[in-house]
C-alpha cells in the first residue's frame, strides 16, 4: 500500500477564525478555509487539549479498568485511567496524575504505546496511551474532585472479550488494547519491548 497525501485531495488553509464558545475542555471555533484553486468553505472546529489513556498492567496480568458516569451517553462506561493534559504537563507526567487519581495506585515503569487522533473530522488534539506496570498501590483515589469512579480490573485475556461484547465500547479505550496488544506481539516476536519508552514517571 502506497501512503501519501493524493494530488486529488484538495489541502485547505485557514484564512480566519471566529470563537463561538470557550471552556476549558475545549473552545469551538468557525474557521474561514480557502485552497489553492481559490475555493472557499467553512468548517466547524472543536479545539481541545491533548487527552492520555494509561494502560495498567499488575503483576497478576490484571488490567485496571474504572467505572464512571458519562454525560454524553448519560450512563456509566468501563474504561482505562485518563484524561486531559493540564497545560505545562507533558503527556507522561499527565498519565501519572490521572492513573494516580482514579485509581490510587503508581507506576514504577511506563512505555509509550502510541497516540491516535481521536476525531480528525473536528477535533484537533490527540491522545496518548501509555503501558504502566510496576503498579503500588498508595490508597484510595484522591480524583479531581468532579469525577465519581468505581476502580475494577480485568484480566488481560478477558479485555477481547468485554469489547466484542460490547461492556467496553469507549473507542478510545478500543484504541489503546489495540496499541497495547501489538506491542505485546512486538515483544514476543523479540522486538524491544522498551522501544518508544518515555523516562519514568516523577
């Protein structure tokens, strides 16, 4: 397969933007587009902060899942510890907070699993996934003071299972087996299980 960017696919540049509505989640923004061939056309965009998600992996070969009520869906969802990068935070140093927060627990070792952009249509950002094993427990959750969470676990054989059968159906947390499963086959296959680490958390 032969990856580039198409001759056909017009590229579109920004020519003005107009604020609609700021947060600190996000701020949405009405852009003015223009390409090369003269066209205009305007585009809704969602200018978020970047997100991680931390995959934590026991000693046991448990994996730790949280529980916690989503507005959007306005139900609870089964997910991996995450969240958003505080600005000044670099996304290693974001990940160790929020494993800390939601789950009581640290990590001595982390690897960097890989980023994907998680709706390119109108959101900017990425997010990040981390491997953290090495896991202590250092007591209950201290959260963030908004968030209401219930600390689980799976087994690592078991995180197929809770996605085909639709108990995880958070894309991003989709995402993140995903990249945490074909690291592990990178490893089996004798590949360097530390390639793309980031220094260990503070």
């Amino acid at each position: 397969m032969r990856l580039g960017y198409p001759a056909a696919v017009r590229r579109w540049i920004r020519v003005h933007a107009d604020s609609l509505f700021r947060h600190r989640l996000f701020e949405l923004r009405r852009e003015q587009l223009a390409s090369a061939d003269g066209s205009r056309r305007e585009a809704l965009v969602l200018d978020a902060p970047a997100w991680v998600n931390v995959v934590a992996l026991g000693a046991d070969d448990r994996v730790l899942l949280v529980r916690q009520w989503r507005f959007g869906t306005a139900q609870p969802t089964l997910e991996i510890p995450g969240g958003m990068v505080d600005a000044g935070e670099t996304p290693l140093a974001a990940a160790a907070r929020e494993l800390h927060e939601e789950t009581g627990y640290r990590a001595a070792r982390w690897t960097l699993l890989g980023e994907v952009e998680p709706n390119p249509a109108f959101l900017t950002n990425r997010c990040t996934t981390f491997l953290a094993e090495g896991l202590e427990r250092l007591g209950d959750p201290p959260g963030d003071g908004e968030e209401e969470i219930a600390v689980e676990s799976a087994a690592r054989g078991e995180l197929e299972t809770l996605v085909t059968s639709g108990a995880i159906r958070h894309s991003l947390v989709i995402a993140a087996f995903y990249l945490f499963e074909s690291h592990r086959r990178g490893a089996r296959a004798g590949g360097d299980a530390s390639a793309g680490a980031e220094p260990g958390a503070p």
